[in-house]
C-alpha cells in the first residue's frame, strides 16, 4: 500500500512531471505565505470563500475532463481487442477452409499480421525504415498502408470466389471479420483526429490556472504555514487530473497511460501463428 | 500551459463573445459596489446565503446540459466516421469484385464521393451553386440529394444482381455498405432536427441568469472590490458552459467547435479514389 | 438571450403551469413572512439547517429522474429516427428491386406510408375517424393495426419469394428492414407502458414537496422579506424539474415537449413518396 | 399532486413498510430528546459536523446503488420487450411463410405462447400444477423447460429444412428470432443469478445504519424537538432509497416495482395470436 | 436488517481486511488524540478545513474508481452470460441439424462443454493436472486452449461443410455461434490485460493516503475522543471502496467479490448435456 502511494511519483515520469509543477505552484504560494508573516500582512484581505463558486465549475469541468478522456481511451482499447478478435477468426477461419492454395494462404497469413503493425505506425505516424521496407514489400507503395492490406485481402477472398474455390457462404463468413478490420481503423482514426470540444478543455486549463493562482491568497489568512502544503497537495492532484486527461484522450501515442500497442501486435502476431500452425498440413 | 490559457480568448471567437459577455456583467456588478461604497451601503440587505439553492439546481442543469451536448457531437462525429468506413469498405468491396462493367464503377465512385458532400449541404441546408450544379448532373433535380445518391447507388447494384454479373451474395454484402449510407444520413437529420428538450434549455438559461443577476448583490457585503472579479470569472465559466453547450449540440453548422466537415468530406474524397486507384486495370 | 429567458413564460403552457404552481408557493410563503414580522416571530424557532440532509436526498432524486426521464425520450426519438430510415430503405429497395408487379409495389407503398400513422394513433390511443377508415380499408379491421400492416407487407414479400419473382436474397435483404418496423414498434410500446419504478417517483415528488412545505419556515428568521422570492424561485426550478420530468416521460402524448409526431410522419410520408417518384417507370 | 404524495403510503406495501421502519426510527430518536430535555443534556457532546465524511460516502454509495439496480431493472424489462417482439415476429413470419403444414404451425403456435410462461416459471423458480401439466404435454418433462421449448421450436424449423419444405434463406431469417429467444432467457439468466457485487451492497447498509443510529445524538443539541421530525423524514427517505433498490435489484419478483411479467405473458399470447388469427385460411 | 450490516464483518474476508486495516488507522489516531489531552494540546494547530479541497478531489476520484470497477465487472459477466448463450445455441443447433454424424456430435459436445473450462482455466494462468490432461486428450498440447478448441470446433463444421452434409446457410447459422466464443474469449482477455489508467489508479491510492493520514489532525481539537471513531469508520469506508474497487476491477480471480466461474462453468455443462440428451435418438 506505501510503496503504492510514494515510489510511483519516482518511477512514473508522467506523475514525476506533475509533481515538479506542484512544487513550482508551491514556491508560488511562499509569496503570500511571506507576507502574512511580514509587517504587510494587513496588505491580504482576499475573502477566504473566495473559491466556492471556482470549485463548483472546476468540479464539473474535471469530471466531465476524466470521463470523456477516459471513455475515449477505453473505446480505443475495445478497438483493439476487436483487432485481436478478428485476426483471430480470420486466421481460424481461413485454416478452416480450403478455399485457398497454400501460397495464397501463407501470403494472406502475412497481410493479417502486418495489418496491425501498419495500422499502429499508421496512427503515430511514423515508422521505422525496417518496417517501412516489408511492408511495401508486401502491398507496395500505398499512402494509407492499412487499407492497402485490407483490400489486398479483399482480392485475396473474392478471387477465390471467382475461381469457384470457395462459395457464396464462405464469402460472407470471411467478409464479416475483412469488414471489421477497416472499421476499427476508422474507428482509432476518429478517436485520432477528433479530440473532445475544444472550448470545454480551454475551460478546463483555464479554471484549474485561476484556481491555483487565487488559492494561497485566499486562504493564507486563515491556514498560514500550513497553506504551503495544502497547495502543493491541491495543485498536484488539479494538474494531475488535467495532465492526465490529456495524455488518456490521445491513447495512440508513448505515454505511459497510452494504450501498449507494441505488445497487442506481438500478441496478434503470436495468436495468428498458433492458428495457422496447428492446421497447414506438414 | 500559459498560452494555452490566455491565447484562445483572443484566438477563439467563441471564447471572445463570452469573455465581452462577462465583462458587461462585470460592470453591472459595478453598481451594488458603488453603493456599497457611498453611504447608501446600508440598503443593500441581501441575505449572502442567497445563492445556496439555486447553485444546487444551476449545477444540476448545467452538468445535464453539458454532458447532453457532448454526447449529441459526439454520437453526430461517431456517425460521419461510420460515413469514412461505409464510403471506404463499399469503395473495396466495389473494385475488389468485378461485377461491374468499367463505366458503372466510375459512376458508382463518383457517387460515393457525392454522398457525404450532398449530406453536409443537405444538413446545413445550404448549397453553392458549384456544387448544386455537379450533384444535379450526377443525380438530376431532386429534393432530398443524399437519398437520390443512395438509391442510384441501390439501382446500380441490384441491376448488376439482375444481369448476372454479381450474385445473391455479392449482393448481400453490398447492400450492408449501402443500408449505412441511409441510416447515417437519417440519424443526422435526427441530431439536426431535435434539440434537447427545450423546458431544460429555457431552465438552464433561465438560472443562469438569475444567478448572475442576484450574485453581486448578496456578496458585495462581505467580498467589497473583490466583487467585480469573482462576477467577472463566474459569469464567464457559466454562460461560457450555457454558450458552448448550445454550439455543441448542433454540431452541423459553422462554429468553432462544429465538426469539420469539409475536412472529413476531403477525406473520404482521398481514401475512395485511393482505393479505386489500386485496383483499376490500367 | 433576454427574451430566451422570460417569453417561454408566456409562450409555453408548460412553464407557465410551472409558473403560477411557484406562485402560490410563494403565496403560502407569506404566512411564516408575516409571522416573522407580527410580534410573535419568536414562535417560529425551525433550525435553519433543516434543508442540509433533505436537499442531499433531492439532488440525487431529481439528477435521477431527470436522466432517466431524458434518456426514455431520446431512446423513443431514436426510435422513430429509425423508423424514418427503415421505411426509407424499404422504399428505395422495393423500387430498385423488380419483384414486385406495379400493383403490389403501390400497395407496398401505401402500406409502409400508413405504418406510422398507425403507429402513432397506436400509441397514443385515439384515432380520428378518418384515419380509421383508411386505415381499415387498407388492412380491414385489426385490433393492433400496426402489426397487421407489418404481416401485410410480410406477406407481399413473401408472396414475390413463393412465385420466384425475387429469390432468397432478396429476401433477406428485405426482411431486415421489415423486422424493424415490428421491433421499433415493440420498442415504443415498451416505453409507453413501463414508466420508471414507481417507488422513485413517489420519493421524488414526496421530497420536493416536503422541501418546498418547510423552506419558507426554515429561512424566513435569516431572509425574511427575501424568503418571498427565495421560496418562489426554488418552488419554479423544483416543480418544474419535477413536472417536465414528469412529461419527458411519456414522450407520445401532446405535451410541449413531446415528440412532434405528426411532423415525423409527414416527413416519411414525404420521403417514401420520393423514393417511389423517382423510379417507377411512368 | 397532493394525493400522488400522500396516498401511496396507504396503497404501496412497499412505502407502507418503509414508512413504518421510519417511525421505528423516530421512536429511538426519543431517546436523545429525552435525555437533551432532561438535566443530563450536558451528557450529549457529539459534535455536530459528525455527519459530513458520512454523508459524503453514503452519497455516493445510495447513487451508485440506485443507479445500478435501475439499469438492471430496465435492462430486464428491454429483454421482455424484446421477447414480446421475438414472438410477434416469429408469429408473422411463420404465417407469412407456408413451409409449415397447418398441424405443425398450430404446434408452434403453442410453443411460442408457452415460452414466455414457462420463462416467467423458471425465472421464479415456481410454478402452478396447472401450468406445469399443460406445459409437460407440450415438451414432457424437462429440468429446464424455456431451453425444451426452444429446442423444440428448432426441431420444427429444421425439420422443414429438411423435408425441402422451407429454403435455407427462410431458415435463416426464422433463425434469427429463434436465437433471441434463448438470448433473452440467458440474459434474464444473468440478472436474476448475479446480483451487484456484494460488498457495495453491504457497505451501503452498513453507511445507512450508521448514518441513522448517529444523526439524532449529532443534532438534538441543534434542533431540539425538532430532531424528531428531521430523523423520520431522513431515515424514510435512506431507508426507503436502500429497500427499492434491493426490489428493484431482482426485478422478476412479486414487489410492486418489480416487472409485471404476468400481463406481458397475457399481451405476448394476444398478439401473437392475433397474428395467427389473421393469416391462417379458415 | 442487523445482520445484514454486521455479520459480513465476520463472515467476509474482504470486509474483515478492511475492518482490521481500519483499526490500525484508529490506533494512529490514538497519537493527536493522546496530543489533545495531554498539556501539550497547544502543538496542534492544523486548520480544520483541511480537507475541503481534498474531500472534492476524493470524491470525484472514488466515483470515478467505484464506477469504472463496477462496469469491467459487469460487462466481464455479460461476457460470460453470452458464452452461456452460445453454447446452449451451439448444443440446440448441433442437435437440431443432422449434419454430424454420433461419432463427430458427440466429440462436438466434449468440445462445447471443455471450452469454458479452458477459458477460466487461460484466465486465472493456473491449471490443475487433472483438468490439463483432460483438455490436451481433447485437443493436443496447445499454448492456447481455449483457441484450438474454437479450431476444433470449426473444423468440424467445415469439414461437414465440404463433405455435404450440411449446406451453405446451415454453416452460417453455426458460424455465427463459433465466432462468438472467441470473441468472448477475446474480450475477457482484455479486461484481463488492461486494467484502468494507473494514473488514476495511483491518484485515488494517495488521496486516500493522504487524507486518512491527516484527518485526525485536523479535526482533534473539536471532535476530541470522538476522533477516534470518526476516523476509524472514515478509514473502514474510504479503504473499502478502494480495496472492493482493486478486486471487482479484476474479476476473473478467487477474491470474494469476483465472478463465480466454476459455478458457471458447471452450469454451462448441465446446459448442454441436457440439450444433447434430449435429442440424440437413443
């Protein structure tokens, strides 16, 4: 439970990060601090209710910040575990049926696997130079290299059903789970480029920013040295809660809340080839 | 952090009106201070706990406002990148088959790119005669453009159906795609054409305003100066959530945090002729 | 924005209703005022506090009742948006498919038109006298009218399967949307005849009313003229929270805030005609 | 309005109970009256703020609880509906279809009425002689007579199949409400097997118990004789909140806020045999 | 009533943890309370509206953790209601279509009913050596079991696919059942695998933390010996809703709270085998 609460803000650079702001926030807070212990200290009569209103909206706004972050980062995992799903299948499927050659069938094997990886460099928009080079080795130069796999795929199936290896039936058993991998990628584009209302996270900042201004000032009268601390204690849970609302929303990227997406494509890589290996014949 | 705080008020014009709004309340509040201030100061009586109650039900509308609005924006963008996956899968589907005779595939990807184009008209009921005129030649006159679009769209492939070239199944996993464009379509004209119940709306207007009316007058007694900034800051943050939340739920037209429509027509324009691109013999 | 706020006073029955139940609120507030200032004001010797818990146990009610009320009118507007959009496609599939002779293809779309119209007067339990006999003209005498006319088209369909003028597919293709129309239905009914648990209803209106009979007493030692506006405004937003709730709810009847009916049927029938206008070969 | 306050704690046995736990309460309470009039009063030295951690946890505790035995409740009444439009559907289709001979389809006739009662028996865990008979005499004896129904109902629909008397696309589309029967019942299943996690449902009693026994010694330094009032009207409300909720928690009960399952048997047997009474020639 | 609230503290192990740990935090309290009462009283000077800010912070992290919890849980056991679902549809199917042979049904049973063991089995990582052997007899040595039981299973219905004896339709009508095991599968795993932002997991943990560490400081000098209890059922709620939120959040372990899978498991199997005996011809 204590190594829970303290080694974290060590080893997270995220909560490390907040933590150095709430400090700043602190050194701040010694100016009203000093001048209440000063001859001034007649000089501060901001009242001490001061802040009811303010942490009125700034509850509002932050709960509102947290769920809608959240959620976003919760459907971006769900999309991802329905990428593992329909790899899945489609590998079960495709080593169920004997509608394709080998070839095409350890060639479809490929495209499955590199989808996930091309859709991950896809969203953090970039890519290393290995990757780069099988993957258009694969499917050639494409801009938007997931839905070159998916409609490489796409030709894969209906070619088969043009040659008559498979049947209208098997057609729509592989076309359910084709569809869904170009619809999860739409979805992680959506959930991409479209961050929550932009008015609603300027409102955020800029009640949180006030809040933390106004704080010491507010309550030096009344809580002296102790405002020191209470401010450390308030602006590192604010900026927090809006740090990491902010790294939750966007969940494609190389924070440490961000989704894990190396280790879901090494978990499809790994998945898909169990599938195949079980049935190819020797 | 800073300039994330100060610029949108200058950037955003949203943020602008209701930053000059809250100034005018500002020097409303202007006269319980003066009075405060001469000798009258006295008359004023207004009990401070005044605004107990109606902070209670102001937080109340305000929390349902906002979290209605945003899940209508939302569930209106989650609609339009349901519209990027639908033009795209049925831009695959299209040249992944060969159903199609070469000149019905170029028709039918001109009217898949119409689609969203004549949709974002037909929502914002506006049209540029530029764009009315290149719809009317794909379609002719029609009323309702998206639907004329959807169902040549229908015509063309149930005739394919009728001539043979797909079958019953092709026909099926068509026919999904071209189901969405329609409900799409519909559950927009859904967002656009009913706005949250309007007894919560006049509700929500309603107590912003007599909070902001009464505020100065029950803490000018004890907040003296401090009145003018505590009215300033609070009716920013209130009638900033009333304005943003009445933008946000109609998320069609043209402010700031409207979705952007252009850009996902521009989009879906791209990724189809990508598609169409890759698989057309040359 | 001036204007939003008072005008709906006048203009909308329900928050005028609202607005002279708060009225007399504020009337019988005038007992515990006049009390305050006759010479027996010291009998009234109610704690102030009194409200703390009460008002707790109301926020959680009303927050509840006006949630769930909202979410049953949005859920029944989704409900009819989707009946737009299954009627809608019926049409467009029903033209682009040639299964249908002339004959039956009119019939359908006089059934299809007719199915909201049924369903609304359904839902609401009366049905004027000229509505009825088209209806029954149409489907002859049933005592649940939608579902006859679903059972019709039903058999329409079904018919053109048996005698090979469309094939299973088709079918298929059809069914899905002709099992809509049924389910919506169903969904409508589900919420017409369960209202929210009774026992929270009850609570809710016991809580506002036991709030707004003991307020003036509480307050009037501390407000005392003001607990005459107080008590009216408090008495304005509660009951009308209470009683738009209450409207919300039951989202088919003839309250402001119901569903316009009439205008989501006139804008089907519309859109079918449409469908039908643009393909049926003259 | 005044009725709908008053009376149902005449009429409801819920409320009625609750109503009668409150008084309970407000008799303890006289004890620390007795002892604040009695010349012990310095005896009583609980500061008064004791509540406010309290009331803290038991807020959230009562929303949470409320909330997820409400969404429970309607999530049961959905399937019900959802079972009501199975049925319907199921009826219309079998009618519309003609690959039943009419001894069959009378059979499943009875099959489709029984479902919904033998699922009303099952989830109730009892059953009248009467209806056990009639329902033996349609699937004998079974441990688990909705899956018997169901399987039946299968047994008929694929029999068809196999006699060539409907078409595998018919198959399908009869299918798909077969398998929401079983849905349904698994998901009535569910709600009725796993209730909310149980250590939050301890917790909340726990909160309310403590809540209660505390308030009267925290305030009748305060209030005085008026503690009485202020403990009865309290501990209606929490207790009241607490006992609907475990009501409502298992909604396929006899408590008034449970599901009236026995009129959506009687509505699911009317309607579905008004479909039969339409199409079936006479 | 009563045993309902006191009982579980014996009875439970979770809530006797929780209880234990509350006491250790009231022993701590026993140090500002020994302060108070001794000469040295005058030390203690924290402000006693310390925890304001904190409380709000608390508030919405605790909501938010309980909330998030909760709905993981549930949705795990909606997963698992469906798997319920899908494989009594699976047996009724299996049973109603005479496609297999005794021989291939029979193993198809074993299968069915092995596929939740393997599940619980992959979902806890531990595996007892009578339960491996059985499962590695049924499907060979495989790193996922529960996926090359899916395969099994789909092999079986392919391969009566490809030798004729059951048709196009009747696959799907199969398939769609097959394909829901593994996405069930797939989405237990991933709440397995990603638990909630930890962030937010490590914000809630400190707040705790730091508010229970200073809460009996702060509040010493009014409630005095009452601290002791105030703190020590402050810290039994606090601490419980944590410690419930970190096991419910986790649902698929021994903890008390968390889902009962050998029950379900159990349940799944009596489902079947009853499906099975009612219908294989003796």
């Amino acid at each position: 439970m204590f190594t829970g609460m303290i080694r974290p803000l060590a080893t997270s650079k995220t909560l490390a990060y907040v933590g150095g702001l709430a400090l700043l926030v602190g050194c701040y807070s010694l100016l009203p601090i000093w001048l209440e212990y000063s001859r001034y200290h007649d000089a501060i009569n901001t009242p001490s209710q001061f802040h009811g209103v303010l942490s009125f909206v700034l509850g509002l706004l932050l709960v509102f910040r947290t769920n809608t972050a959240y959620s976003r980062w919760w459907e971006a995992r769900i999309l991802w575990g329905g990428l593992v799903n329909a790899c899945r299948n489609l590998g079960i499927k495709l080593t169920s049926s004997d509608g394709l050659t080998d070839e095409t069938r350890s060639r479809a094997l490929q495209l499955i696997v590199a989808f996930p990886v091309a859709l991950r460099c896809h969203l953090r928009e970039e890519i290393d130079d290995e990757t780069r080079e099988s993957l258009e080795l694969l499917v050639g130069r494409a801009k938007h290299i997931p839905q070159a796999i998916a409609a490489q795929l796409y030709q894969i199936v209906w070619d088969a059903k043009r040659s008559g290896r498979i049947d209208g039936d098997e057609l729509r058993v592989l076309d359910a789970e084709l569809l869904r991998l170009m619809d999860i990628c739409g979805g992680c584009e959506r959930i991409l480029k479209t961050r929550i209302v932009k008015s609603y996270r300027v409102f955020a900042r800029q009640c949180v920013g006030i809040f933390l201004v106004s704080l010491p000032w507010a309550i030096v009268h009344d809580f002296r040295i102790w405002t020191l601390f209470i401010t450390i204690i308030t602006a590192y849970f604010m900026l927090g809660l809006e740090t990491v609302a902010e790294h939750v929303e966007t969940p494609f990227g190389y924070d440490e809340d961000d989704l894990d997406l190396e280790s879901l494509c090494a978990t499809i890589d790994t998945t898909v080839h169990e599938t195949f290996s079980h049935h190819v014949p020797a």
